[in-house]
C-alpha cells in the first residue's frame, strides 16, 4: 500500500478515537463550543496536547476569531493551541496563523498494519524512564526556546500512568536516542522517537521505531504521529505504519 492509499476500513474513526481518548482521560474541562470542544487539564497546564480548542467541523471563522477565541478560552494558559480534525478546514487558515506568530503542523496520523522488513542488528535495550533525560532536554532545546522543567515534570507523569516503555541506543554506556511507547485500553501509541544530533544518519531512528513495535506486538492498534509534509512518515511507512488519519494543529509557544 503507498502512502496516497486510502486507509483501511475504520482506521481513520479509531485514530479520532484515540486522539480524543487522551483527552478524556487527562482532562477535567471538557466543555463544548460551537463547533467543537475545549479541553484543559488543570493538572498538566503546560502540557499544549491536553490543553487545547478542538475543531470538530468546520468554523467558518477567521484565524483572527479562532485567535481570540483560542485567547478566552484557555485563559491562564502560557501557550495557545487550536487542532483541526478536519485538515481541510484548517488548511486555507495555516498562512494566516503563522502571520500571526503561531506555529502550524499538518499531521498524519498511522496505524502499524504490516510487517516490518529485516533490518541491521543495531543493539537497543528497554531502559528506566529517567535513563534518557538529558535527550529529553536536548530534544525540548531543539525544538522550544523556553525553559522545560514545567513541561517535562508535567509528562513524565502522564507518561507513567499510561505504563511507559523506553527503548535506547547506548554508546559507551550512555543513551544517544530513544523510543517512548504509552498504553492505554488494549492499544499503545509511539509518542517519540528521537536521536541526538550527533548520532544521526546511522539508521538509529529505524532501530529504536522497530524495537517500540516490538515491544507493542500484542497491543490492538499501535499508532505513531508524523509530519505529513516531512521525511519521517515514510520511513514509517517502510516499516509497516499506514495512513489513518490528517489533522492540524496551530500552537502559539509561550
């Protein structure tokens, strides 16, 4: 099956479902609005996944009104986020939110459907969740410019009570990537794959994603997130992960 395929039978209302599972699990707002639902999580407030506006349909509104909107309903919050699950909805809106300083990404969401290929023999081991902080940093560093203590308290603790698995590449006795594999109701989702800039261009990345399937073979869906305008998605589609579901996410940083 190629990436363009359309995804089998019911994937695409299983990948909602658990997209808005984490939400119902975390958060303790749940409030619906005209054309969807805020989510916050008193608990995790910097946590962007589980404070947000959902856009359930679409609005019919300006990235200006979905902005102000986005600024009443989360309040206290230190950043902005407005996810679309409809990506046609909140495409014609992406050139409009990054004008206004926001970050946009359009994303696909994949199930693991097929076998993965034979690769090298690179040596990964399940590690203690703590094993990998200081990747944790390196990788906030790279891709925030605020200081994430908050945040990576906040999800850590997330982490755990969906049962956790870590997966790491070690050199000379210390961690240089990792996979981080959550569970929840009889399915699991690969949250992160990430190498140190050091360390790329082994074949790392595809090692530690096949050790997190492995870890997950008797799970009912296994799901990984990827930038759909980005070279990562198809290595998981070598891997046997196939197209579900698109959706955008709009994010103002704090």
């Amino acid at each position: 099956m190629a990436l363009s395929d359309p995804p089998t039978s019911g994937a695409p209302a299983r990948a909602r479902d658990w997209y808005r599972g984490t939400h119902a699990e975390f958060c303790d707002v749940l409030a619906p609005w005209a054309h969807g639902t805020v989510v916050r999580a008193t608990r995790y407030p910097d946590y962007y996944d589980l404070n947000a506006v959902r856009v359930e349909e679409d609005p019919a509104m300006s990235a200006d009104e979905l902005a102000a909107f986005a600024d009443e309903a989360l309040g206290d919050r230190a950043h902005r986020r407005v996810d679309f699950e409809q990506d046609a909805a909140g495409e014609s809106l992406r050139e409009r939110f990054e004008a206004l300083g926001w970050r946009t990404e359009r994303l696909v969401w994949m199930c693991h459907e097929a076998a993965a290929p034979p690769g090298p023999d690179v040596a990964v081991e399940e590690v203690p969740y703590d094993a990998v902080e200081s990747l944790r940093a390196t990788w906030h560093a790279e891709e925030f410019d605020h200081d994430p203590s908050d945040f990576i308290a906040q999800a850590r603790e997330v982490a755990e009570r969906r049962g956790v698995q870590v997966v790491a590449a070690l050199e000379e006795g210390g961690p240089i990537g990792y996979a981080q594999l959550e569970h929840a109701g009889g399915s699991a989702e690969i949250a992160q794959v990430y190498v140190h800039p050091d360390h790329r261009g082994r074949g790392l990345g595809t090692a530690l994603t096949r050790a997190a399937i492995q870890a997950a073979r008797h799970t009912r869906d296994l799901w990984i997130v990827a930038d759909d305008e980005g070279r990562p998605k198809e290595l998981y589609a070598r891997l046997g992960f196939r197209p579900a579901w698109t959706a955008i996410e709009m994010t103002r940083l704090p």
